[in-house]
C-alpha cells in the first residue's frame, strides 16, 4: 500500500497535513499554513526534497527523544516527525518519508 498526504484544515482555519506510510502511520506533520494553496506547496516541497539525506535534522526532544525535520533548501521546516523511542526508530521513519514522500497521492480533506 503507498504513502499519501492527508490535507486538511485545521480548527483555526489555516491548514496542515500529515504524511503517512502505507500502513497509515503518521510520520511527517507540516507546519500550520495560512492557505490551502501555501499548504500544497509545502507537499510539493516534502516531495522534492524526501529523498536528500542532508535534508534532514536528527534533533532530540528536553527529555532526550530522538525525532527530525525535514528542511528545505532554504532552511525552511516543512515538517516534523513524532517523538521516538530509539534512534533506530528515528531512522526507520526517515527512511520511510524518503520512500513515501516523493511519490504519495495527496488526499484532500479541506
């Protein structure tokens, strides 16, 4: 089953998505946007720049958990992964952003 980008707006009216793998896990969540168009270029951004390595910023939370964002090539975060347990589960989820992320439908739930 393949990865999609789930589009949708927000309680306060601005929108966001999800990135999920093919079982349906979240593994990529956007910033807010102001506009649904400002939110489809963010997914257009996770899709070109999914498959850089140096894209990506291992980073770990106050309490030591391991998680990334995904930058684009102006240094902008197009997203965040949830918190892990290990840094192999970290790596797990970035390895399934590079795989789902370039070639995701995008479903629209605005």
């Amino acid at each position: 089953m393949a990865g999609k980008f789930d589009l949708k707006k927000s309680p306060s009216g601005k929108f966001m998505f999800n990135l999920k793998a093919g079982n349906n896990q979240v593994i990529l969540t956007s910033e807010l946007y102001e506009s649904k168009s400002a939110a489809q270029n963010g997914i257009k951004s996770v899709k070109k720049n999914a498959v850089s390595d140096a894209r990506y910023e291992r980073k770990a939370s106050s309490k030591g958990q391991p998680y990334f964002v995904l930058k684009a090539t102006n240094g902008e975060i197009i997203g965040k992964s949830e918190m892990y347990t290990s840094n192999s589960g970290m790596e797990n989820g970035i390895a399934s952003v590079k795989k789902n992320g370039p070639t995701a439908e995008v479903k629209d739930n605005t």
